[in-house]
C-alpha cells in the first residue's frame, strides 16, 4: 500500500493506492496548522483502524503500509513565515554582506518604502574565512587552522542551530569548505555546504540556496524524526520541487529540494491526469481562495532553476510554476481613479467572502459567481457550507455604486457588477497564464487547460476562450490532485556541476567528467530502492556562446554542439554556428521510476446525463439572464454530454459552461470541454 | 462619431490586457537579444503608444527611459510618414534620444482587416497608424572614443555613432545600407546586429498583440480605452496633486563636476502645487558645461514622471496622462535641457539622478511623510576595458588575448525614510540594473575581486538612518583602460528633517601599498597588480538622530 499525503491549508489529504489490486481512494483531514503532523499522524490512525477493521475474522491479510509520500509544508512554512532555525552563514573575506547585497537591484520600482526580503542569516551571524580559490580551482590564499578553530568557538557560543558555507569558487575546488564543514560538523553544529548542495557558479544564488538549506534543516529534521519515530518499518519519502521524490533521510540533508513540494505535487498530478486523458500539452490552472498557481507541462513537467521563494533566490530545478495574487477571496473595490479592481487583497478564509455570513462586508470574487447564478448557494463544499446570497447582493451593490454603474439591461446593479468582477480577475488569470505559456515561446492555444483548484471550475472556460485554447479538463476529486501526484512522482535527482571549459574541449573529456555524475546517480538512485531495469540517467550540459551571460541545457551527447545551436534557434531565433561556445555546466537528472497509480475506469455509455440532473437554476451570462441546468457531478458517468450553459456541481468544485462550451464525461471520469467560440 | 469612454470595468480589463502586451514585447526582447547587458542586466524598456503617440502602458524596466519614449515616438512621427512594415530607429539625444547608447526603434500599427475601421487622413494620403509600438535598449558599444561608449567626452560625436530617425525598415525590407553603415562604427558589430533585430522581434510582437485585440474587441474599443486609461492616469495624478497643500516648493542641489572642468554645476527646481496641477520649473539650473553631464529634455521629463508616479502607488497606471497635470519648464541650453554638440553620456546616467534628488527635495516640503532623504544620487559607472590585446593576461585562458569592456553601475545607500532606515547596498531612482555576479566576473575578465561588502557608517545618521553605501574592490591581472563617470564625490547626499547627509563616495587607486585618490570622473591607464577601489556614498538621514 502506497499513500500520498499533502497539507494544505485547510484540508490533509489522502489518496492510498494498492498496487496489488490497482485500487485507488481518497480521504481529507482538517488541517492543524498549530502542528501539521497531527492531521497527518491522525489520518494514518484512522486508516490502521480501517485496515484492523478489514482484516475480519478470517485473518485476511490487508496489504500493509509499505510507503508513505509526503510533501515538507513544515519546512515551506518555517521559510515563508520565517520561522526557521538561527543561522549563520560563512564566506570568503571581503564578501561577508554577500546576502544581503544580492543583485543590488529592488523589486518594486515605483515603490519608495519597499524593502528586500532580510536575509535569513542576520548581519551578526555572517561570518569571513581568510581564504581564497581562483576560478580553475587553485588555491591563491590557504584556510587558516588557527582562524578556522576560532570560528568554531564563535559559531558555539552564539548559540548557532545551523551553518550555511559558501565559499568563492567552492564547485571549483571544494576542500576549504570540505575543511570548514568537518570542523564545524565535529563541533555538533548542523552544516550546510554550498558545494554538497549546489556546485554551481553564481555566488549569490548559490549561497541563498544553501542558506535556505540550512534554515529549515532542523524544522524539517525534527517534523520527520517525529512521524518516522511513530511509523517505524514505513517507508518515508518526501516530494520534491522537482517532480520526483526522494527518501526521508536524503530530503532531511537537503531541505531546500523540497520546498516546493505541495505545488509541485499537483502539476505531477495535473500531468497525470491529462496524459491519461490524452493530453500531454496542458496548462495546469489551480485557482485557490488567495491566489492562483499555473504551472505548463509540454510532454512533461517542466522544472526551472531561475526560482524564487519568498523573495529568496533557488537555484535547484524547480518546477516552473507562475503564482498571481487572485482568487475567490480576492476583494473587489473601486480605486481613487475610479478603476474596478479586483485584488490584491483578499478576505481570506476568516472573514471570507461577504457570502460567508462571517461578517465580511467586501465584495469578493466567489460573491460575484454567486450573485450570477453560477456558484449554487445550497451546495457549496458538497452542501456543508450554507452561503448567504443576499450578503453577496448587498456587498456588490454597493460596489456598483461606488463605481457609478448602471445596470445592465434586464440584469440588477449587483449583477452587473459581479460581470465585472468576473471580467476583472479572469483579466488577472489570463495575464499570468500568458506568462508561463507565451513568454515562454509557447503557443497557449496548442495547449488544453487543466483545472483543479477549487474555485477554478467557474472561469477555465472563460479563460480558454479568452486564450484561443480549445479543451478544457476538470478532473473528478481535483482537491486531492496534488497528494495524487506525489504517489504518481517517480524517484528524481539532479546534479550540477560548472566545468567552464572552452568549447573546443574533446566530447571524450566532457563524458568522462559526466560520468562521475553518473556513477553518483546511479548509486543514489539504486539506494532509494529502484531496481537497475528501472533506472534511467539523462546526463546534460549547459552551453553558451563565449561572452553571454545566459546558457541553454542541452542532452550530452556527441552532437551536443549541433543541438546547442538547434535549441539556441528555435528559443531566440538566432543562432552563430560559426561562433565559439563555452561549457559551462554538466548536469545529470537521475530518475527511478515507480509504478503509476491507475485512475478509476470505466467505458463510456449512454450520452444522456439524466441521472445526474438536479433541476434549472437562472443564471447571468453576459448576454443575459437564461435559466440553465444543473448537475452533480458525483453523478457523472463516462460517455455523458452536457452542453452549456449549464453548471456541474462537484464537491470541491464546481464548473461553470457558457452557451457554445460542450462537455463530455471521458473514461477516467474527467469533464472534458470543448470550449465554444467567442 | 467617438467612441464611448470605457466604464470602470472595461479600463481595469484593458489595463492588463496592454500591459500583458508591453510585458511580452519584454520578454521576446529578453530572450532573443545577444547581449549580457540586455539579458542579463536588464536594460531596456518596451511601451505602447496611441496614434498621437501618447504612451498607454509600459513594462516597468528602467525609470529613466520612462518620460523619454514618447518623446522618441514623437520624433519618429514628426521626422518620418510611417507605413505598414516600416520600423523606425533613432538615438540621436537631440531628436527623441537620450544618450546614444540607448537605441530606440518604433513601429507603427496598423489594422489591416478591418478598413472600414481605419481612421483616414484628412488630406486622404492613406491610411494612419492607430497605435504605436517602442522598445528602447541599452547597446554595449555604439563607437566613440573609448570601448562601451561612455567616454568623458567633450562633444557629442566623440560618444559614439548618432542617429537621427531613419527606416530601418521600410515595407517590410530592412535598409541593409543604414544597417551595415551603423554596424560599422561600433565596435561589436555582430552582437549589436543581434540586439536589434531582438528589438525588431520585440516591436513585431507588440504589433501583432495589439491587432489581435483590436479583432477581438473592435477598433473603436481599443482606442476607446486607450483614451480611458491615459484620462485615468491623468485623474490620479489630479487627486494625488488636490491632495498636496498648494505652495511654491523650492529645492536645488549641485553635481560635484562635469569630467573637464572642475566647479559643480547647481540644478534649481522650484514646484508650485496649485489644486490639481503643477508646475516643474528648472529655472536658475546651471548652463550645460563641456563634459557629459548635460542631460536632454527627455531625462528630465523622465525624472519628473518618476517622481510623481512614486507618489501616486506602486500599482497606479504608468502613462502620458501622468503628465497632464504638470507643466515642465527645462530652460534650453541648460544641464536639464542641453542643445548640440554637447556629450550627454553623464547626464543620461548621473545628471538624471541629482535631478530626481531635487525634485524629491521640493516635495518633501509639500509631503514630509512621503519622501525618503536622498539616495546616492549616482550610478557608479565604472568601465574597464582594451581596444586591443594586453600582455600579462596571464592564465586567464578563456578569453586570452582578446580585447574586453566590462561595464558595471554599483549600488548604494537609499536615503532614510519617514518611518523606516534606508536600504544598504540598494540602486535607488534612475536605475534598476542588476550586478554581474563575482564569479561570472572572473571567468570572463582579467580581473579578481578582492571585497564587495556594504560600507558600513556610510548611511546619514537620523531618527531613520540612511542605508550604507558598498565597496567594490577590483584588481586588474592585465593593463587595461579604466574609466569612471561617478557623482557625490565632493557633494553628500542630503539628509531630512534633521537627519545627517550621507558620506560622499570615493575612489581609489591601490598600487603597490599605496593609496591614491581618484577622481569622480576620470579615464586612466592602468597596469596588472592595480586595484580599483569605488566606494558608493551612503544615503543620507530622516529625522534629527535620537540617542
């Protein structure tokens, strides 16, 4: 029995898969953000008792907990809420304020009062080595011993939890830091290298990674030493920002990998399902309460190693996902120039939309779907939830008439304004979706959308017209699609390290230095567990034209050059075949893959979805006020067809069909939407 | 009959959908230009124009190109009858540039598939533009006397190669002569051929987005909230002035030296705020002066919009009609609005800086609360370069032997600020580019870094301490030229409401165990084993200090 179990922010989820039987279920827990492991050592009790229950008289074996794959919110929360460990960090002499200057640039141009994210090593833990490497990796100044002894000391009686090294040209050569971390490590001081953790040039970038690495080392030590203590003969694997997992004891040395996890769970997960579906270019679209998380998949999951996290920079791939302030919650207001906008504040979960009836006043996003007829007011979270409609009608009322609207023809000012609203922030959700689509030399239309957040199911369509896209797919229980694709990640790790070598340099010289990659791969990979027939190595290189400042990764193989060119071509629309190239990085991803958990299946029948209907209900569209069906989505059977308008009611989320949009319920239980035109 | 003014939901909508424009026009140039300093550092800007070339919406890149696009735009169309397919390129700072580095080209759009749509010139020659496409990037080397073209010049000729507007590209075919003209008088031809065409790639994108919306959404609609957003922008700026006591705010400052002759030069500017408007007046500003500090109209409209624009919130619009409200007086033939042959290398980069200090000077008097205490009022520029191979290279193999310009600016300190201390090691105003990290540095140059920390005590005391300037040292592993255009040498930055001012910067030569100061602008020769030494100034104060 496998289990893939995600934190989020109100709901744990659960999603168990039997490979025996290819069997698939999900369950939630609240939440218990006071301590996360709670939920999750809760739900696993739950399921123990389930399993004993199971187990009858007749002693039937029950497949027992083999694996558990989890996602490090504790550890993405100790940095984003800046509840990490105290930190120093270590460097060269003459670059002690190397965080704190970063890329000297500000984030916000216009804004007088913005301020940096402080770094997360305080000035007064930043510490100098007399030391210096060149760039081939020579040494020009030894480590001193005596200097180094005395750094220990000062580390210990300042009452350091954890150390971040980095050191100028440390990938080149790393014994300076090897020394400083075996000193410091011997001294019982919690140790992050920055030539373990990224050899990679770039100095700024690589000491934040490293820092990061060291300020949730003991959150998320201590957060799985507990749930390892109470599991014992469990497998614990964690979900990294790469796509792929890895075990507990590999994930507690380099936190900084997992940070991303839950985001990078779903876009596993989205990948999944729409390969499933027949779909292996999507945009994947998770429209939560705050904000909204795209994410695009072109054959795959896409990861970057240009990230940033809290304002922090990460050097480590991640998957390469856009985040925008807007989501149900985002407020609408009226501005001094007397512009609608909707966001970037948002009514949270507490006081929450207006029709929550928790005393917020403000007009939000989800006030509006409920004030067009889209979002039924009885059957929100599966009917668990009672929303107030006149609140809603009452909140944008006033929002009209703060903004000096009249009414539509035949609709109210309310009304009238939630169309605006609605405009508004799928104009917030286009913009982003063109971020990670065409700003990446992509074609959004050569894509189908994937939704899966809950409140996205009222705008995909909209949105996919709005972007020339042609399909869009609402998976069935699209709430637990992250913890879904936390047991559908295969084992993943990636390896760097700068070489910056001539181009002229012989392939032979370049694939005998990827293969002391390689045979570190294949080794960590072979520890997590895969087999060797399953265990595939992509050895790649970073190239570029001498005196750019940006590379493009390309697959090592005797014709890298000609395919840097090709790529260099096909990305910037030029290319210098005549031009020399520098070498700059080698890199092998590591992959072990696991069985993928199967979706439920079953053929398709009858197109009639008279079984899941559940009456009319008047809706607005912006031609109009019409009376449109509605269904229960739990209802749906494969082979199904609903055209629009009409809205399906899932428990966690409910889609929403203008005239033209045509929906069919495919054989793993997706609505799959041909969207209409404009 | 025109078309009705967008309501409060249409101009929100549009808003974003001309700002996901310019940002992918950002984006294309971003990513298919050649060079580091595009790339890299970032410096460039992409906009959109209406027909009369009022600016609608900008990718926030680099504040000093801000004012200075429509005025480019506005030359383009003055100069030049733009049909479809043709681009037009300028940088001369006397006809819509600003220093020639910067090279600007502009495309006009037209809708094709939609003639009965087409506004018609009265004369009936043919068909008119309904909107405009820019983008503006900085090239590496445009020639001129010294390698990255920011030499310390005496006239403008010497800076680098000046173009007037011309078609680069004309129905669709690039003029392969005015290319191959240009390409010769730079130093690194191949890579500017492949910024520009990175800019035409750029501009295509924003004509293509911005016909895609008029199909989508009706001539008539998008020019409706074009109009609609340049109003909108114009009532803020209104509000925003309504919301400041009336007064005469006066303010001046000086700039240390122009490179050739040593007296500062004093920049006046006097505010008067009365209900919704303003107006600038730089009256009693310093002649311009023979070394690069002369700034044209354009920085200096640049500098005001930018001031104001921080006023009005980060996420108001940025457009022409934040302009509406304000009057500019720039007296010509000043350092705030220079006439030919001036060089203006120093007042694109420098100049432009002590003229947001004045302005912001002035307004701290309308809006205590509102304004931090001056930032380093400099962009360092240091260039280090050889127009040819340099012995002692040393093993410095990648590269050996060919010549090299490094160009960098360097951060500073933010000055102190109502309610919080200023940021250290921070680029504040003018500027948003980025460092090149030490160890790119040292694979790509013959040169080490030796320190690059903040300058700690640089910042102003006060009630909110300036933030602290940054020591950058650089030592040379071969002789090279050196060429600093550097600013608050002599002159610190100002401190407010009783806060202390910031230290001023310097620069130093090591040689050999020796110190050497250096001057605030200057080109020398130096040889292997030399550090250079700049060392920002720190912002200064807010506030009287309280113990």
């Amino acid at each position: 029995m496998r289990i893939g179990i995600d934190i989020g922010g109100t709901f744990t989820d659960f999603v168990l898969f039997d490979p025996a039987s290819g069997s698939l279920q999900t369950f939630k827990r609240l939440s218990t953000p006071h301590d996360p492991a709670e939920a999750v050592l809760a739900g696993l009790a739950r399921l123990d008792q389930q399993r004993e229950a199971e187990r009858g008289p007749a002693g039937d074996p029950t497949p027992s907990l083999a694996e558990i794959v989890h996602g490090s919110t504790v550890a993405t929360n100790a940095l984003l809420e800046r509840k990490g460990a105290r930190t120093a960090f270590v460097t060269t002499a003459g670059f002690r304020d190397l965080l704190a200057i970063g890329r000297q640039n500000r984030s916000q141009l216009y804004d007088l009062f913005a301020d940096r994210p402080a770094p997360l090593a305080p000035a007064e833990l930043c510490f100098e080595l007399g030391e210096r490497v060149d760039r081939r990796g020579h040494v020009l100044q030894p480590l001193d011993p005596a200097e180094l002894a005395a750094l220990v000391e000062r580390l210990t009686a300042a009452g350091v939890e954890s150390t971040a090294v980095c050191l100028l040209f440390s990938f080149a050569n790393p014994s300076h830091e090897e020394q400083i971390g075996a000193a410091l490590r011997q001294a019982g001081l919690l140790t992050s290298l920055s030539s373990e953790i990224l050899p990679e040039f770039r100095e700024v970038e690589r000491a934040s990674t490293t820092v990061i690495n060291a300020y949730v080392a003991p959150t998320l030590n201590r957060y799985l030493g507990r749930l390892a203590e109470q599991f014992q003969g469990v497998e614990f694997r964690i979900m990294q920002s790469n796509g792929g997992s890895i075990s507990a004891a590999q994930a507690r040395r380099e936190g900084v990998r997992s940070i991303l996890s839950g985001p990078a769970g779903g876009a596993v997960g989205a990948f999944h399902v729409a390969q499933a579906a027949g779909f292996s270019r999507v945009l994947a679209f998770d429209m939560g309460g705050t904000s909204t998380d795209v994410t695009l998949c072109d054959g795959g999951v896409r990861v970057t190693s240009e990230g940033e996290i809290g304002g922090l920079p990460v050097r480590i791939p991640l998957i390469d996902i856009h985040t925008v302030g807007a989501g149900g919650g985002s407020i609408a207001a009226v501005d001094l120039g007397g512009a609608l906008r909707v966001g970037p504040q948002s009514a949270g979960a507490d006081p929450g939309p207006a029709c929550y009836g928790r005393g917020g006043l403000l007009p939000t996003v989800t006030d509006a779907n409920l004030a067009l007829g889209r979002l039924p007011a009885d059957r929100f979270l599966g009917g668990q939830m009672a929303l107030d409609a006149a609140a809603s009608e009452q909140a944008l009322t006033r929002l009209a008439q703060a903004a000096a609207l009249t009414a539509a023809p035949g609709l109210t000012l309310a009304q009238t304004a939630a169309l605006g609203v609605i405009q508004i922030a799928n104009a917030h959700m286009e913009r982003a979706l063109r971020v990670i689509s065409v700003a990446r030399g992509h074609d959004p239309a050569d894509f189908a959308l994937l939704s899966f957040g809950g409140a996205g199911g009222l705008h995909a369509c909209e949105l996919a017209r709005a972007l020339g896209v042609r399909t869009v797919i609402v998976p069935p229980g699209a709430s637990t699609l992250s913890a879904f694709g936390m047991l559908a990640a295969d084992v993943v790790k990636d390896y760097v390290q700068t070489v910056m070598l001539a181009g002229t340099v012989p392939f032979a010289e370049l694939a005998a230095l990827g293969e002391a990659l390689a045979q570190r791969g294949l080794a960590e990979v072979a520890a997590e567990g895969a087999p060797p027939a399953r265990i595939a190595l992509y050895p790649q290189v970073d190239v570029r034209y001498r005196g750019q400042a940006y590379e493009l990764t390309v697959p090592l193989t005797p014709d890298f050059v000609a395919a840097f060119h090709a790529e260099h071509q096909r990305i910037y629309s030029h290319s210098q075949p005549a031009a020399p190239l520098e070498i700059v990085n080698l890199r092998l991803r590591a992959v072990g893959s696991v069985p993928r958990p199967a979706l439920p299946t079953a053929e398709p029948g009858d197109p009639a979805a008279d079984a899941a209907w559940l009456g009319r209900r008047p809706v607005v569209l912006p031609s109009g006020l019409v009376d449109a069906p509605l269904f229960d989505g739990a209802a749906l059977r494969p082979g199904h067809a609903i055209a629009g308008p009409a809205m399906i009611v899932y428990k966690d989320t409910t889609v929403f069909l203008a005239t033209g949009d045509r929906a069919r319920v495919d054989r793993h239980f997706n609505l799959v939407v041909a969207v209409g035109d404009r | 009959m025109p078309p009705a003014p967008p309501d409060p939901i249409r101009l929100e909508v549009f808003k974003h959908l001309f700002a996901s424009v310019a940002e992918e026009m950002g984006v294309v140039l971003r990513r298919t230009s050649y060079s580091p300093n595009i790339k890299e550092r970032r410096d460039f800007s992409c906009a959109l124009f209406d027909a009369a070339g009022q600016m609608i919406a900008q990718a926030a890149h680099i504040p000093v190109h801000l004012g200075a696009m429509p005025l480019s735009v506005q030359a383009a169309i003055d100069a030049l009858t733009l049909g479809p397919g043709d681009v037009a390129i300028l940088n001369d700072p006397y006809r819509g540039g600003t220093h020639l580095p910067d090279i600007t080209l502009v495309t006009p759009i037209f809708v094709d598939a939609q003639p009965s749509g087409v506004a018609q010139n009265t004369d009936g020659a043919g068909e008119r533009p309904f909107a405009f496409a820019a983008c503006r990037a900085h090239h590496a080397d445009v020639g001129g006397m010294s390698p990255g073209s920011m030499p310390i010049a005496r006239e403008l000729i010497q800076e680098g190669v000046i173009i007037p507007p011309l078609k680069l590209v004309e129905a669709g075919q690039i003029n392969q002569g005015l290319l191959e003209l240009l390409l010769a008088n730079v130093r690194t031809p191949e890579e500017r051929r492949g910024d520009l065409h990175a800019q035409l790639a750029a501009n295509a994108k924003g004509a293509q987005r911005l016909g895609e919306l008029a199909a989508r959404y009706g001539l008539a609609e998008v020019q409706g909230a074009m109009q609609g957003l340049v109003d909108y922008a114009e009532r803020m700026t209104r509000r925003l002035l309504a919301g400041l006591p009336d007064g005469v705010y006066r303010f001046a400052d000086r700039l240390d030296d122009d490179g050739v002759d040593p007296q500062p030069a004093e920049i006046v500017v006097t505010i008067a705020i009365q209900g919704e408007e303003a107006t600038v007046d730089f009256t009693g500003t310093a002649p311009q002066r023979r070394g690069s500090v002369n700034a044209v109209y354009a920085i200096t409209l640049s500098a005001t919009l930018y001031v104001f624009r921080c006023l009005l919130g980060e996420d108001a619009p940025t457009n022409s009609g934040c302009l509406r409200p304000l009057r500019v007086i720039a007296p010509v033939g000043t350092v705030v609005n220079a006439r030919p042959p001036a060089p203006v290398a120093g007042g694109n980069v420098e100049t432009s800086q002590r003229i947001t200090d004045v302005l912001l000077g002035a307004l701290a008097q309308a809006a205590p609360d509102r304004v931090p205490a001056a930032s380093q009022g400099t962009m360092n520029n240091l260039t280090i370069g050889t127009s040819r191979a340099e012995p002692g290279a040393g093993d410095w193999d990648l590269a050996a032997g060919r010549p090299f310009a490094y160009y960098e600016t360097i951060a500073g300190g933010m000055g102190g600020r109502p309610g919080k201390a200023g940021a250290d090691a921070i680029h504040t105003h003018m500027t948003n580019t980025l460092n090149t990290p030490v160890e790119a540095l040292e694979y790509a140059y013959p040169l080490r870094v030796q320190r690059y920390e903040i300058r700690r005590g640089s910042g102003g005391a006060g009630r909110w301490r300036g933030g602290d300037g940054v020591r950058r040292d650089i030592e040379l592993l071969a002789d090279a030229q050196v060429t600093l255009l550097t600013e608050r040498r002599i002159f610190a930055p100002y401190g407010l409401a009783g806060g202390a001012p910031g230290q001023p910067g310097r620069n130093l030569l090591l040689r050999g165990g020796q110190e050497m100061e250096l001057p605030g602008k200057t080109t020398l020769q130096a040889e292997a084993g030399d550090v250079i030494s700049v060392q920002t100034p720190g912002g200064g104060g807010w506030g009287a200090p309280v113990d």
